[in-house]
C-alpha cells in the first residue's frame, strides 16, 4: 500500500548551473577504472592481472569476505595497470578499452517466471551485485541475507544533482525488469520513491510513494525511515535508479552494460556544456571536462554536499550521475561574518540575505571558518527529517560509545543523510565522516 511522503524539514540549496534536460554521448574514453574504495569496506581479491585480455562483464576481482559477489569489467579491453597505494592496497584497475566492446554473454532470462535462487545468481554472476547497498551500515550487501524490503529513489532532492527520474524515465522497460528482479530478493516489498509529475508511476511489481519536500527528502535514509524504518536485526537493501535497469539490462540482453548517465552541472561550467551524457561507469572525468585548473575549480564526482573530489585524469565514481564544478574557494571577503560580502551564499538563518536576492547562488568550496565546539543550536534538527538526535548522534560516535549510537538510531543512518548538517552547522565539525566512523565502528564491534 502505498504511503506519500511530505516532509517539512531540511534545505533546498538553490545553486547555479543546472543541467539542461538533454542527452548527448560523451566521448569514449581510452582507459576506464574500477575503484575498490567506491566499495566502503570491500577488501578485493584480484582475478586477472595487469596484461590480461576482459570482456565486458567479466570478473575483474571479487569481495575476500563475500566471494560470490563479483566486480567486473564495464568495458572490454586490456587490465593495463594495477594501481596501488599504502601497504599494497588496490586503488584501481585500470583497463585500456577496445574501440568496440565484447561482452560476456550470460543468457537473457525472464526474471517473472524464474526461480529467485536462479535471479540471485544471475545478479551475482553478471556483476551487478555491487550495485545493492545495505542498510545499516550503507555497504555493498551480503549475498547470503535476505532483506525485509528494497528502496529505489527515484526523486532528486540534491544541490545540482542529476535528475533520475529524468534518466531512466528513457529506460523504463530495463527499469520494470530491474524491479521484477529485485522483488524476488526480498520478503517485503519494493518501494519506489518518486516526485508528483514523475513518468514511474505505473511500474509493477513495487510499491510506489510520491514524495515531496525539501532535501533530503530524495535520500533512500529518508524515505526509509517514514516507510518501512529499520529496527535492530533488520536489514533494508537501497539501489539507485539508474542501477535498477543496468540490473533489468543483464536480464533483458543477458550481458552487462555498465552505461551510466551524468548530468555535467555547475556554476564554472559553460552554458552550452551543462547537460547529460551517456558514458561508461569507470570513464575518465576528461571525456566530459578538459583542462580545469585545479587550483581553480574544483571538480566534484557526485553532488556539492557529498561527491568526491578529482583531477582531470581522474575517473568517475562507480555509483554517482552527477559531475559539478564549482570554484575553488581561495579568496576571503573581508569581514566576512557581516550579511553582504557573502556573496549571496544559501543560509538557513537567513543571515547571508540570500532570501531578498533570489534566485539562484554561486557557492564556492570556502568553509567560511574553522572548525570549533559543538553548541546546541537546534539548527541540525532543522536539516535532518528524522526522529533522531543528530547532534547526541554525533557525539556517540566521536566518543565510540556503541550503546548510546544504538539507542540514538546509528542503524537507521547513512553518511548522505548528515550532508546538511554538514552544511549548516556553525561548528563547520564534518559530520558525515564521523557518522561514516561510527558505522565503522559498529559493523567491527557489532556487525
């Protein structure tokens, strides 16, 4: 039964240089790249070395705690380089691409009248495991767990983000097949959370819930939490959009297609370039930006509030469809703290005088002061739209204090959810890699 969410707390930071609704192919890229730190707390186990021949969809490494679960190759090519970092740890695998990919072809199968063990292993094999995100925690999921119910968010609440109800509204029939399959993976339901004029409101084999607010309100943590909220023991499974028909995909064509959409966003980037273009997960950021100074620009995977920083030979983060460029930050106003040399900066006390300006703002990457005490303002529980305490929260885990995160709703939480408080906060304290510790610390001490 479907449930609409309307949720009144949080921020929408309105920012310039949203990605005009088009789609363009990108440039092929030379050399792709899986990233194992895309993976939070997968230690890989290498199956080919640097000189070997992959297909697309074939095994490139696979998880040394969960083997079955299989990281493979988006393209077709040569494993150029193995990159490594302290203490031999594997940052990437690098493959040197084919001008046409060559796939491995598993089979196509109709995930309706399959067996579920059957769509499991299909999932598995085909290397689309990784996209299935557990909470608690917000890792890559066991493959041996069942899940009381599985979250897609199909509505875009993020600075700048990539619209996916826009993206795979292209891709509906993969979409409906990614949704069959998942719903063979779990006791429950699958919840699909979409906005008020979303083109998804008639898939089947889900639940689908209209969602309307502030961000966060699009972050599956959200939309769990008014749905279906996790209780101790309980495991929720969260695939993003555009996953779930790469997922259909496998099963429709019977080969991997790690086709990703990203919306090329932000205020330095040109009129004429911000848009959406159809890559390949691992590409290098240079197919779709070219010679930004660094010390400039800064160059975000992702969204403003939670992508990962590149350079310009970097390569695109396995899960985001979002790439933003916003200046770098380096010079100060003077007398900043005073309301009009801010520059037109988003507040959520109104401070800035964004409120009279209107329209839309240039924010750069300037923390605008240092990191100081935590005070109890109440400006947190003013960005997070969940029954919890988001400051006690944040000072259980800087203390480790594993009994009290579990009474303050350490389960029920992921990084992306404080990417506000993050934002707002006046003690500048980065709240998101504290709650990513914490998590840390649960899944070594409880797990």
């Amino acid at each position: 039964m479907s449930k609409d969410i309307r949720v009144r707390k949080g921020l929408d930071l309105k920012l310039k240089g949203v990605a005009d609704k088009s789609i363009v192919d990108a440039p092929r890229s030379s050399v792709y790249a899986i990233k194992p730190l895309d993976f939070h707390a997968v230690v890989p186990k290498l199956v080919l070395k640097e000189g070997a021949k992959v297909k697309a969809g074939e095994t490139i490494f696979y998880s040394k705690y969960d083997e079955p679960v299989k990281f493979v190759a988006p393209v077709s090519g040569t494993i150029t380089e193995v990159v490594r970092g302290a203490k031999r740890r594997i940052l990437e695998v690098r493959i040197t691409a084919d001008a046409v990919d060559e796939h491995v072809d598993f089979g196509k199968m109709d995930p309706n009248t399959a067996e579920a063990a059957a769509v499991k292993t299909r999932i598995l094999e085909g290397g689309c495991w990784p996209f299935i995100i557990q909470r608690p925690y917000d890792i890559v999921a066991s493959s041996e767990d069942t899940p009381k119910s599985i979250f897609i968010s199909a509505y875009t609440t993020a600075p700048l983000a990539g619209d996916v109800d826009f993206i795979v509204s292209g891709k509906k029939e993969a979409f409906q097949a990614g949704v069959d399959a998942l719903s063979k993976l779990t006791s429950g339901d699958v919840h699909i959370g979409v906005g008020k004029d979303s083109k998804l409101g008639s898939i089947t084999n889900a639940v689908v819930h209209k969602v309307k607010g502030p961000h966060p309100a699009g972050n599956a943590g959200v939309q769990i939490h008014k749905i279906d909220p996790i209780n101790f023991g309980e495991k929720v499974w969260v695939v993003g959009a555009e996953d779930v028909a790469t997922i259909g995909n496998l099963f429709l064509t019977g080969q991997f297609h790690g086709e990703r959409t990203v919306a090329l966003a932000g205020s330095e980037v040109a009129d004429s370039d911000r848009k959406y273009y159809r890559t390949i997960i691992g590409a290098n950021v240079s197919t779709l930006v070219s010679n930004v100074n660094t010390n400039e620009t800064r160059i975000i995977s992702g969204d403003v509030l939670t992508g990962d920083k590149l350079d310009n030979n970097q390569f695109l983060n396995f899960y985001y469809n979002t790439v933003t460029l916003i200046p770098e930050g380096n010079e100060y106003a003077l007398l900043g703290w005073l309301p009009f040399t801010r520059n037109n900066i988003p507040s959520i006390s109104g401070t800035s005088l964004s409120w009279m300006k209107g329209g839309r703002s240039k924010v750069d990457t300037n923390l605008n002061g240092e990191e100081r005490a935590l005070v109890v303002t109440g400006e947190m529980e003013e960005v997070l739209p969940m029954d919890i305490y988001p400051m006690q929260l944040i000072k259980a885990c800087m203390a480790g204090d594993i009994e009290k995160m579990e009474n303050l709703g350490i389960y029920e939480v992921a990084p992306e959810d404080f990417a506000l408080v993050d934002y707002i906060n006046t003690s500048k304290l980065e709240a998101q890699e504290v709650i990513r510790l914490g998590l840390d610390l649960m899944i070594t001490e409880v797990g």
